[in-house]
C-alpha cells in the first residue's frame, strides 16, 4: 500500500510500469532519483510509446 498521496500521472507511471519502487516495491517520492534510476525510467517510457523496442 502506498503512503503517499501520488498524483494521477504518478498512479498511471505505476500502472504503465515506467516507475517502479524499489528492491521492496516501494516508492520514495522524498529521495533523488540517480542518473542510472533516470535512465531506467526513460529507457521504460520510451518503450511504452514504442519510440525503443
């Protein structure tokens, strides 16, 4: 269950699997993201709008 109060487009990032919580499925909307996270999430995103197979 999520403790935060996410917006819509957060709720549909989950549900399109571009973002995704940690090792324990977590999300932490306080943390940074790091370059490697924010390619993850990009590669992701483009994959959904089949931009990258």
């Amino acid at each position: 269950m999520l403790h935060y109060n996410l917006s819509l487009q957060s709720h549909a990032s989950l549900e399109a699997e571009i973002l995704v919580g940690d090792e324990h499925g977590n999300i932490r909307p306080e943390s940074k993201a790091t370059r490697a996270t924010t390619v993850e999430m990009l590669q992701r995103l483009l994959k959904a709008l089949a931009f990258i197979s």
